[in-house]
C-alpha cells in the first residue's frame, strides 16, 4: 500500500500564558485525496495547517510529510508543501509573471518558463502576467496566491479558507480548479467554514471545534451515518399546534401550522411512518402531499460541535 502522503500524530499548540489551540490532533491523508477540514472561526484550523508547514512550532507530535519528517527535515517536507493564505502577502509592484517565477526559484526549481506558463494559463491569468499585483482585482490576487503555491510543483498544496470574501462566481470557478488540480495528481487540505464548499469539492470531511480534531470521515459515510431524514406532511387544513396522542414521533408544526416535520433514522429497522400515518388517519388529519429530504452537511456539522459545548 502507498505511503501517506500527510501523516499527523498528537499534534499539540499550546501558547505561552495562553490557550491551547490545538489538543492532540491526529490524521492521516493519502496521496490524490481532497480532504476538507470544517469549522467555525477560531477552531484551530489555520494552526494546524500553519503546523503541518513549517510557520509555527507544535507543542507536542509528529509529522511526516512526503516522506520527510516536518521537524527535522523541514526543507525537504517544505518543498512538497503548496500554501495558499487567507491574506494576499506578496509584492504588490512586482509583476504576476516575475512574482510566480520568484517563488518557483525560491524552492531551489530552476527558471522553466513553460511550468510558470502553464500555471498561469490555468488561473486565467497569462493575459495579466505583465501587469503589477496592485492593479488586479481582488480576485485575480487570490489566483495570483495560488500561482506562486503551485509555481515549484508541489505534492501536497493547502488552501486556507480559499474563497472567503470572493464572490459566488469566483468560488465556482476555485472549486472548478480544485477538480482539475487532484485530476493533475494534486493532493489537497482545504479549510473552510462554508459548509457547501465541504460539500461540493471533499472526498472526506473533518470537523475541528476548539482545538479537537472530532472526527474524519468519507463525506457520503459520514452523512449516512449522522445524517437524518425529514418527512413533510403539507396539511388539509393547518393547525394550531401538534395534537395529543403523537409524543412518540417528536413531531414539529412548521410553514405556519400548514406542514407536520417528523425527523426520523433512515437507517432504522423501524422509521415509526406507517404508524404515524394511520394514526393522522385515526384523528381525521387529513394531508394533501408528503415529501422526505437529507438531512445536509450543515446540519450534522451544527450537530456535532453542538456536542462539544
């Protein structure tokens, strides 16, 4: 079985005279995966990864990256690490072409004008490559970031909230070159507190809240494993509140009293429906339509760090 490319034991990050930011974080990432790492502002998500690359020094642990131990071979296990930040941090009067070329030598790559063009062909930038950093729009500055991440071809590449403060299109469009990316052979660590982001581009998810890594998992497991059904019954008539005689099934008015919600395990031998339904039948509550949705990712995400408080 091929090595990991990521390999994280009991990572810790403990502050002097401060918090713990992070408590004994533990995971493991196989090469060509997407991983996304979910949670609220201030979960620690920027800290580990700031961890895993080198910018700040764990309190405890282990990382192998690539092969290279992170801590005692750190310009080996540097060089296959891409990062893109959360803040633009570059040359603002330099030009897009000699910026990325700049970070592709950084890494002791030699000059190939044709990697550092295909790159910026990628990102939609070789038409602004002459043009400085500060006359770009917000937006070509975050690919600008990605540019110089991939500019020394590297294994693994992290993208730290990638589309915060961009706008929908944009977002579709990084989402769009995350794809292309893994089809490249690219593997990446993603962090996000959009939760359709997760959705839309992880093949697993792992929730961090207040410093814990709570779990990592395939993100169609987890949310077969956590994830929980609505059945919608639209009413004949509405009501005012939920009738005597239906406790057992928890059941919420919703639309106005126009809808009965009855949230229920689909993975259940037994989901309680047939017996709800000839129980509405007993009472003459009589429903014109039903409908059951997916629990969302959102939803067992809101779940699971409700957990932890």
């Amino acid at each position: 079985m091929p090595e990991p490319i990521l390999t994280v034991r009991g990572v810790s990050k403990t502050y002097k005279n401060g918090p713990t930011a992070l408590k004994s974080v533990d995971l493991t990432v196989e090469r060509g995966e997407i991983v996304a790492l979910l949670g609220p502002n201030g979960a620690g998500k920027t800290t580990l990864i700031s961890i895993i690359c080198g910018i700040v020094t764990p309190s405890s642990g282990s990382i192998t990256v690539a092969g290279h131990d992170a801590l005692g071979d750190y310009k080996a296990a540097r060089r296959a690490i891409g990062l893109v930040p959360q803040e633009l941090s570059t040359d603002q009067f330099e030009s897009v072409l000699a910026t990325v070329t700049f970070s592709r030598r950084l890494f002791g790559r030699s000059a190939d004008g044709g990697h550092v063009e295909q790159v910026l062909r990628d990102l939609s930038l070789w038409e602004k490559r002459h043009a400085k950093i500060k006359d770009l729009s917000g937006g070509m500055k975050r690919r600008v970031l990605i540019a110089k991440a991939l500019a020394h071809e590297p294994e693994l590449l992290f993208l730290d909230e990638p589309t915060a403060g961009v706008d929908v299109s944009l977002r579709r469009d990084m989402w769009n070159l995350v794809h292309r990316l893994r089809e490249n052979g690219t593997t990446i660590i993603l962090t996000t507190h959009y939760i359709e982001e997760a959705e839309e581009m992880a093949d697993r998810v792992g929730v961090i809240s207040s410093g814990e890594l709570l779990l990592v998992e395939e993100k169609a497991a987890l949310m077969a494993k956590l994830g929980k059904r609505e059945l919608d019954l639209t009413l004949v008539e509405p009501l005012d509140a939920v009738p005597d005689g239906f406790d057992e099934w928890h059941l919420a008015l919703a639309d106005e009293g126009h809808k009965l919600r009855y949230v229920f395990d689909a993975k259940a031998e037994e989901t309680g429906i047939p017996a709800l339904l000839q129980r509405l039948g007993e009472r003459n509550i009589a429903f014109k339509d039903l409908e059951t949705s997916k629990s969302s990712l959102e939803d067992i995400f809101v779940d699971l760090v409700g957990e932890k408080r």
